[in-house]
C-alpha cells in the first residue's frame, strides 16, 4: 500500500516535519549518525514497518551492512530475542535485495573463555574502574558482563560512543527503562557523547516515537549531566 496515495495530506505534512527536524539549526547530525540513531529507535519501539520503510535509506545514507546488522544484534541485550527476531529477518531480507552476500564478515573477538574477562573491561571503560567488581554481584550481573558487553559491546564494525549511542536509543524508544537511561546517558558522555549530542539525537528520533518518551529521555539526559 502506498501511503502517499492513501494518506497524501498526512505523509505531505510527516514528512515535512521529519525533514524539518532534519535541518534544524544546532540540532543536526551526521546523516549515517542520524540515522543509526533512528534505526535503534525504531528497533526499540517495536515499529517493525517503519524501520522497513528507513532501512534503504539509511543504507543509501552511508550506514554500511555491518553497521546495521550490528546494531540490530546488540538489541538482543536490551528487548531481548524475540523482540530482537523480526528486525534482524526484514535486514536479512534487503540486503539480499541488494545482493549483499550473507553472512557478513565476522567482528567477533571474544572467545567463550575471555568473554567475561572482556566484558568487564568493556563496563570499566565505560562507566569506571568500579565496575570491575559489579559482576561479582550476583549472577545476572555476571552475565551482563559476559554476554551483554562481553558478546556484543566488544565486537568489532562500532565504536563504543556508537553501541552507547544505539543503547541509548533503545531504551529511550521503550519507555519506562529511565534509570537505566540515566546511567547509559552517562556512560555516552564518559565516552565523548556529551549532553548536547545526546539531545541532538533525541531530537532527531522524536518523529518516530513521539513527544512523552522524547521528552523523557530529554530529563534523563538533564539528570545525568546533573550528576556527571
């Protein structure tokens, strides 16, 4: 169905708020930035059919393969597999469209016995030196460590400042995730995301999932660099 058949009046004025949001003067990011920012988003409110719709763009706009697929794999440690499940299929789909040969090149670089060992370092990096004891916790906090940033955040194709970035996305997108977003708006800025880029992407994503979690995430962000 095309919407701009069905709905011109609707998607004419949509898509010139999202391009004015877009252009805005001291809220604009780097396409490819603006839109891994997006694609996160979409990954976190479950908008299935627009994140079809933005992925092709987003690919034409300088987000390579990897990038994509890295994003969608670290949404497995924040919505979990089955929320995960669909997003990586509708990838998988239009990069065969684009006759992109699967599966990718490898970024693994942890092995199952430096995972943990990894990881940890990974949450040091991030948050602290304190962090080296926090997954002697319990055991979901050891396997925070392990998997969440020793299977996901230590592989290759992102930056840290980037899985930051997109797990900030991801939890701003849920709702009712806000201390979590707190602590992980601090560890952006640990990482050179500073308050200003963080509300620049909160602007840019605000289309996509609306003004109440928007301006939730903006609070967070205020009180992350509150405590910073």
């Amino acid at each position: 169905m095309n919407l701009n058949e069905t709905d011109q009046e609707f998607m004419d004025r949509f898509t010139y708020f999202t391009e004015e949001v877009a252009k805005e003067e001291g809220q604009t990011l780097e396409e490819p930035t603006r839109y891994m920012a997006i694609l996160a988003t979409l990954i976190g409110s479950q908008s299935k059919e627009a994140f079809a719709m933005l992925l092709p763009k987003a690919l034409k706009a300088g987000v390579t393969p990897v990038e994509v697929k890295e994003i969608v794999y670290q949404a497995t440690d924040y919505l979990g597999f089955g929320r995960m499940l669909p997003f990586l299929m509708l990838v998988n789909e239009e990069l065969e469209k684009e006759h992109i040969s699967l599966p990718l090149e490898s970024q693994k670089t942890t092995t199952t016995e430096d995972r943990l060992e990894k990881g940890i370092q990974a949450q040091a990096d991030i948050f602290g030196e304190h962090m080296k004891e926090a997954w002697k916790a319990g055991h979901i906090n050891r396997w925070l460590a392990s998997n969440c940033f020793g299977d996901y955040y230590t592989r290759t194709g992102l930056t840290l400042a980037q899985r930051e970035m997109i797990t900030f996305c991801f939890l701003l997108a849920q709702g009712g995730c806000e201390p979590q977003l707190i602590a992980h708006a601090k560890g952006n800025m640990n990482m050179g995301n500073d308050k200003a880029f963080l509300i620049k992407v909160v602007s840019q994503c605000l289309p996509y999932i609306g003004y109440p979690r928007s301006l939730n995430a903006i609070n967070c962000v205020n009180k992350a660099a509150e405590d910073q």
